[in-house]
C-alpha cells in the first residue's frame, strides 16, 4: 500500500500544471502562425531587404518555440517503458 502511495505521489509531481498545458498550446499556435507568415512573406517579397530581415526574425522565434515545445514533450511527453 506504502509503495502504491509513493508512486502515486510521484505520479503527480511529474504532471504538468494547467498553466504549463496552456503555455504549450500557446507556442503551438505561435508556431504555426509564424510559419504561415513565413510562406506568405516568401511570396508576396517585394522588398526584399526588409522581408529577408523579418523571415529571419521569425525564424529564430520560431526555433526558440520549437525548442521550447520538444523540452515540454521531452518533460511531459509519453514515456516508452521497456519489456
């Protein structure tokens, strides 16, 4: 009973927090807003100077997201236990 208590116990300290889901939602839909601004600036570039400058910008927002949201799955993500 004592170890099915620890377990437990232990079980919920690794849960992420309602404010750590909506956080990861959130760089979800970041993500996907920034790359959708990304195509659409390729294609509509008529200043190009200035929209290379921009695209790179959303780049590195959108790598430190998605930097963000693998160290969020890597926390809280399925584990895969062994046989």
């Amino acid at each position: 009973m004592a170890d099915r208590v620890m377990q437990l116990d232990a079980n919920v300290k690794f849960r992420p927090s309602p404010i750590e889901f909506e956080m990861a939602y959130q760089v979800r839909v970041a993500i996907d807003r920034i790359r959708f601004a990304i195509k659409v600036t390729d294609q509509f570039a008529q200043h190009r100077g200035l929209l290379q400058e921009a695209g790179l910008q959303l780049l590195d927002a959108l790598d430190r997201l998605e930097s963000a949201e693998r160290g969020f799955q890597r926390r809280y993500g399925p584990k895969i236990r062994g046989p």
